[in-house]
C-alpha cells in the first residue's frame, strides 16, 4: 500500500565567520583549553558580530537548503524556524525569516523546545505532509546564543558550551511503496518533562516574578544569563537520548545494528560518548560536530545532516537516527531512510 511521507530533498548550514577559540575565552574568564576539551570535547566555536540576527544565521542556511532541493522560496507551503534566541520577545522569528526570504501568505511558526527544537519541528512538518495539508516545507534551527551569555567567571560553565550557527532541510511528501528502501522519514518520537525546567533555563526576561518582566534586581542577579545544573543534564540526556533512539527503532523493527549513523544533539561529547555506549552504537557511526561548532541548540542536527553530506558520511539508502535532549526537559528522535 503506497504511504504518503516526508523526504529530506535539501539542506543547508551557516556558521558565522568569526572563530571563538577556548584561548579566547581563557582572556575573558578563568578557564584553560585543556578545562573545556577534558568537560566538553569543544575546542572552538562560532560568534556572530555586530547586529547578525538569528533570523539571519537562519535566511543563510535556508537559501543553501532551497539551493540544494532546486527549489525557490515560493515553492515552499510553510516554514517551521526552531530557536530559544529569537530575533526579539515578540513576534517570533519565523516571520521575519518568511519576509527575508520575500514571501509572504505561507504559514511561518516558531518551535520553541531549545535543543529538542529541529526533532520537534520536524515531526509537526512530517504530521502536515502525512495528512497532504503541505507538500514542500522548510524546517530550520537556528540560534545566536553569544550576545546572551555572561562572559565572565561567574558564568564559565555554561557560556564555554554554546556557539552561534544555523541548519535547514527542505522536506517533501513522496509515496512510499517499499518502506525498507525508499527515502522517506520513517517516523518521530517526542518526549518532555517538565519537573525539570528549572535545571536548565533562563529565568528572565519573566511575567511570574513581578509585576515588570525584567527589574535591577533580576540583572543584579544575573537571571538573564542561562543557569544549569550540569549533573541533572549529564544524568538525563544519557538515559533519555538512548530511549529515544530505542523507541523508534522498535517502532520501525529495526536494532541498533541496522542504523548506518547517528546523529545526536551536540551539548557535549561526553554525553554523546556515554550515549553511543549504552546503545551499543558503534563509534564510527557516530557524526559529531561539537569539537568545532560547539552547542548550537535546535541548529546542531541539521548542522550536522549538512556536515555529514559534505563529508562524504551520509550516502543516499543509509538508515539515519537523530536524537535530542535539551531545556524543559525535552527529548526526542527520528529515523530516517536517506
């Protein structure tokens, strides 16, 4: 029976030019490269300059994405943009991506799951073509974290994590007939739980501490920077992204072995390892990118699928597992027949 799915038929990334080495960051705080590559794995990572925009991380890497599907802006049906570092507290972002790529009409709507945002927004695109509501969308994560950390001492932990960057896919409805071989997205699986949103977040800009969203004593405090409890995050993504991962290959009927390579959320290698292990993942199979990219958020998978293209590791027919997990707690994965 022919099925109705999502094909993955472009994608681009952008990464700012501008190289932020941990040597860099070692002038600002006190930190050292051997500090942050023993932590994290991350040896440099990309900062926008002057008044680069999310949006516009998110309009270089969409123009690549449609270049590589052959397809104008027009041609797309809507735009999902995942992000925790819009453009401004309102509207979202997605719409000032929509006017940079000149249209108009077409639904354009922020995800905002952090670093679950691209498995996310990628499911609700996949639940718009199943039902023949879309045929062409553009699915992107983009994020400018630099002008929101505190580049201090005080803030080390986690402004030594995150870079700025940006990745999209053009998916398309295709009819499957042979659900094994053909290229199609093969299902998503999303997950959250919110007992834990206090141990990764930002806690202002806020409506629930008083009657103004931000005052003196919230920045005297620093509660505009990200504050992370790194234990409660190393301990989740390690249980969660495995589960993740497991629950769409039973889904599928499929075992570990049968993936061809793993693309996971890239916070930190050393979660990405312990993941790798616990599934029985075989190194080589995995494709990371945190090493030079460092955490990009909802960016990093589709950084990662163009990455892995260009370098020759994502061949046409492999079997492709994504996972996530991020702020909320979210997480999430997807399978993929490329």
């Amino acid at each position: 029976m022919t099925k109705l799915r999502s094909r993955v038929i472009g994608m681009g990334s952008f990464l700012p030019p501008r190289v932020v080495t941990n040597e860099d960051l070692a002038q600002l705080m006190d930190t050292s490269d051997e500090w942050i590559v023993q932590r994290t794995g991350i040896r440099e990572r990309r900062w926008v300059e002057g008044v680069t925009s999310t949006s516009d991380l998110a309009l270089q890497a969409s123009r690549r994405a449609l270049d590589s599907a052959g397809l104008d802006a027009e041609d797309l049906d809507m735009i999902f943009l995942a992000t925790l570092s819009p453009d401004h507290f309102f509207p979202g972002s997605a719409v000032f991506l929509q006017t940079k790529l000149g249209l108009a009409g077409i639904p354009a709507i922020d995800v905002r799951q952090q670093c679950t945002g691209f498995v996310y927004a990628l499911s609700m695109a996949d639940q718009y073509i199943r039902t023949g509501s879309a045929h062409r969308i553009l699915v992107v994560g983009a994020e400018v974290h630099s002008k929101g950390l505190d580049k201090s001492t005080r803030g080390r932990d986690v402004t030594v994590l995150f870079g700025d960057g940006a990745g999209a896919v053009v998916i398309e409805a295709t009819k499957v007939e042979t659900p094994r071989s053909d290229a199609h997205l093969l299902s998503t699986h999303l997950f959250t739980d919110g007992a834990f949103a206090e141990e990764l977040w930002v806690p202002a800009v806020s409506t629930a501490f008083d009657e103004e969203i931000v005052d003196q004593r919230m920045l005297d405090r620093g509660d505009q920077y990200p504050k992370m409890n790194g234990r409660q995050v190393f301990v989740n993504a390690v249980k969660r992204m495995p589960e993740a991962v497991e629950t769409a290959l039973e889904h599928n009927g499929y075992e570990v072995a049968d993936v061809d390579l793993f693309v996971f959320h890239q916070a930190n290698l050393r979660i990405n390892e312990a993941v790798a292990q616990r599934l029985g993942a075989a190194p080589e199979k995995v494709f990371n990118t945190i090493d030079k990219y460092a955490n990009t958020t909802a960016a990093t998978i589709p950084i990662g699928l163009d990455e892995a293209v260009r370098a020759g590791r994502l061949q046409p027919g492999m079997l492709v597992a994504l996972a996530a997990f991020g702020s909320g707690f979210t997480w999430g994965s997807a399978l993929l027949r490329w």
